[in-house]
C-alpha cells in the first residue's frame, strides 16, 4: 500500500482516491482520525477564548473609557491677582476623598506677562501642581517666582515653563472661565491640557513625555483623557 | 510488615519485655499503632507512587565542593514562602478602599491586632529581605557560570522570576495607600509611561485610566495578592524541576577529577 499523504504535504491531491485512505468513502480527503483531532483542539481553543478575551478586554477598558468634563469653581474673580498665584483644591478623581483631589495655582490672565500667541479665551491661568518630569506636587515659590518640585529638582518660572532640571516640558494647564453665581463672578476650572514648550495647546499628556518635535507623535493622544 | 527502629529510650521508660504467653510471634495491637505511620505512608503511596518522584527531588548527587552558596535559591523560596503566608493573612484585614479605608485598616493592622505589627513587619521587610536574596542568587548562579548549557533555561525562568518579583514590589508599595504609597506610585506609573508609543497606554492600564484612583488600588491588590504569586509559584516549580533534572554545577574552582586510567598511568 502507498503511503498515505502527510497533512503537511502542499501537494496533496483533492481526489480521494489519492489520499489512499483506508475505507475512505467518495470525497474524503481528511482521515477521520485527523479530522476528530482538529475538531478536539479547535473545541478547547474556542473554550479557551470564551473567557480570556472577555478577561482581557475587561482588564484594558478603561484604556478606551473617556473622561467626563467637568467645572469646579473655586472661588470668586476678586480672590485671585494678576502677578501671583493662589492655591485651590480641585477633585480630579471623584469618589474616593481626599486621595483624589489635588492642588492647582490659579491667578488672572495678565496680559504684559502672558504673552504667548495660543491661549486666547482663557480669563484665569490655572496651573497644575503636577511635575511635567514624574508627577510629584510642585510648589509655588512667590519670593523666587518659581515652581519647584521636591522629588528630582524640577525649575518652573511664572508661566510653567522649565528652567532647569530634568522635566521634558511646561507644567500642564487647565481651561477656565467665569460664571455668575447669585450675580457674584466666579472663577471654574475645567479640564486639563498640556503645553509644549511654546505654550501651544495639546491633548494632555503624562508626565515623563514631551511633545516638542517628535514628542507629539512619540507619545500620543490617548482616549482616556483628551482636551 | 517492616518496622521501624526503635528510638532511643532510658530504660526505665522502656516497654517491658513481653510475657511468657505473648511472646508466641501474634502481632499486637501496640505495634500497629508503632508502626502506623509507616502504613499511612505505604497506603499513600501504593496509590499516587510518590515516594519515587520526592527521592528523586530530595537524595540527589551534588557535586564536590557545594558549598554555602548554593543555598541562596533555597533562601530566596523561603523568603517567597514567608511572604505568600504573611500576605494570606494580612489579607485577612486589608481592604482595598481608596477613600479612606485600605489606609484606615493598615492602621488597624499595625496599632490594633495582636502580633499585626509584627506580620506586616515580615511581610514589608521580607519584601526587601526577597529582593537582595533574588540578586545574591542571581550574583552566584553568574560567577559561578551555572547559567550555561544546559541551564539556560533555568537563567531564563530565573530572570522571569526577577522581573515578577519586582511587579509585587512595585504593586505591593501601593496597597497601605499613604503618602509615600501614592506619590511613589505615580512616579511609578509615569516611569512606565516614558515609553515611546505605548507607555501612554500602558500607564493607563495600571491606573485603570487617566488618574490613580480607585481603579488603581484594587488592580494593583488583584495583580499583588492573584495574579503574580500564582505565576511565581508555578515558575519555582518549573526552576526546582530544572534544577533536579539538570543538576547543580561544580564551583568553578574545582578541579576536574582525573581520569583513572591517566592516573593510574602518570603513576
């Protein structure tokens, strides 16, 4: 009896006849032997897939889950100068207390200090306690007008822009505006964005990732928090 | 049936000599209990066979010249096994709450149940304790150069083993959610996030979004206490396979031994 055709044969004839399979009948070119053991595997396979891709796509979700805008106010117009920022507490996470809120500087829009070309309809400069380098708490020095974070020496000046240590970028800003409130104008903050070095707007990144040059594209946009 | 051999007892507390009329052979009950242990043994093995496969673990061969060195995987397994037991029960009162409550019952632990602070002490020093004995291990099996053929699998498992080591690390700095807990932990992430391309998304994997939240917390325990340890104690077993099946390497300065026939030549 000629051997019978290896499944890893290319040249495997489609009659049957071929396929010398013993007691084969018209049009079998598979061995059931072959046939069941595929069948075996492809039933673990799917029993398989049926709960790690749905453990997966569980476990990367909140990849994809985008963040919902929000205003906080934080105070009145009058409570905030135009040369010197003012500490507030907004919540950046909601629902677990005082673990997700976090310090943001906020003073009036100046218009002999602010002078870069792209934020136009921002009426308050609000600027996030959160080191462009890793993400430690920067502090707001007045007599040095500098923002200065603890952990690997981060420099920011006035407008959050580096001026010295490792930080790849400005420290990030968030959007304001006014509201009246019982006739009172009250200062809101909105979401955040990041700057690159030239106080241009983009989709809030990480700290740790610049978005001068190929930056922006290195370290993209993400749907979990865009502007 | 074999029996055991007796063990060294004063002889005022020694068994009396059996009488006359007992003494004709009978197996009584007392040496069944003697010898209880033994059939307890026999019976289990006569059904799983496994008294082959744990000689073949425990008496093995190992080269002249083994010395202390070689018991620092052994160590580095006890400090895992300190940890997964110290970890099981500190479990027993962690919750895993980010508005208050993992901090709250850490504290509890540490200042309310009795020997609490002493377990999370084995637990948060054996970590580190862990850590050094996975590097001194690491130090011995390369200057000892045991990571070469056939082993290099073992080197392999092992740099595994290193790698999911430093994930409970990482994960476990979290869980008493204080200061240090969060800030370390958002550098962390943002460390993580430095990478090109897909740093961003993976820094949004391990926060469970854009910030740490409550998300992060009860990923990072899941990760800690589930996921990891599973994968680490399975990987011990493939290393300790590998290393009764391959057996250990000889110190590097030990001499081949001769072969006789040369010897008996030279001579």
């Amino acid at each position: 009896m000629p051997p019978l055709a290896s499944k890893h044969d290319k040249h495997a004839s489609k009659y049957t006849l071929d396929r010398n399979i013993p007691g084969a009948f018209e049009g079998e070119t598979v061995t059931r032997r072959h046939f069941m053991t595929g069948s075996a595997h492809a039933a673990g396979a799917v029993a398989a897939l049926s709960f790690t891709l749905p453990a997966l796509g569980f476990a990367i979700g909140p990849i994809f889950k985008s963040k919902p805008h929000v205003w906080e106010t934080v105070g009145p117009t009058d409570m905030f100068p135009d040369n010197n920022y003012i500490p507030t507490v907004i919540t950046l996470t909601p629902g677990i207390g005082e673990a997700g809120k976090g310090l943001v500087y906020v003073r009036q829009k100046n218009p002999a200090i602010d002078t870069d070309p792209y934020d136009k309809n921002t009426p308050y400069i609000a600027i996030t306690s959160r080191c462009a380098h890793l993400g430690c708490p920067v502090r707001w020095v007045p007599a040095a007008e500098r923002f200065i974070c603890p952990c690997h020496g981060g420099v920011y000046d006035l407008l959050g822009r580096r001026v010295a240590g490792p930080p790849p970028r400005p420290l990030d800003r968030f959007y304001t505006r006014v509201v009246h409130v019982d006739g009172t104008p009250m200062v809101q903050i909105g979401s955040r964005f990041s700057v690159n070095s030239e106080l241009r707007r983009f989709s809030p990144r990480d700290p740790g990732e610049p978005i001068d040059g190929l930056g922006q594209y290195a370290y993209p946009s993400r749907p979990s928090i865009r502007r | 049936m074999p029996k055991i051999p007796t063990p060294p007892i004063p002889a005022p507390l020694k068994a009396p000599p059996p009488r006359p009329q007992e003494s004709n052979g009978a197996v009584r009950p007392v040496d069944h209990a003697a010898n209880a242990g033994t059939a307890v043994v026999d019976w289990v093995d006569e059904r799983t066979s496994l008294s082959g496969a744990a000689r073949w673990m425990m008496f093995r061969k190992v080269p002249k010249g083994t010395n202390w060195f070689y018991t620092l995987g052994s160590a580095t397994m006890f400090a895992f096994l300190n940890q997964a037991v110290t970890g099981v029960f500190l479990a027993m009162y962690y919750r895993p709450d980010a508005s208050g409550g993992a901090y709250e019952s850490i504290r509890y632990v540490t200042d309310d149940v009795f020997l609490g602070q002493f377990v999370r002490g084995m637990h948060k020093w054996g970590s580190t304790v862990m850590v050094v004995l996975v590097f001194l291990h690491m130090g011995r099996t390369f200057f000892f150069g045991a990571y070469k053929y056939p082993r290099e699998l073992n080197w392999v498992i092992g740099v595994v083993l290193l790698i999911l080591t430093m994930v409970m690390s990482f994960t476990g700095y979290l869980l008493p959610f204080d200061q240090r807990a969060f800030w370390a932990t958002q550098v962390g992430v943002n460390i993580n996030g430095t990478g090109p391309l897909v740093g961003p998304y993976l820094s949004d994997f391990l926060r469970g979004g854009s910030e740490i939240g409550a998300t992060t917390l009860s990923r990072f325990y899941a990760i800690h206490m589930l996921l990891v340890p599973g994968l680490i104690a399975a990987l011990i077993g493939a290393h300790l396979y590998l290393v009764a099946k391959l057996g250990t390497t000889a110190p590097p300065w030990s001499k081949a031994e001769k072969d006789p026939e040369l010897r008996e030549s030279e001579a």
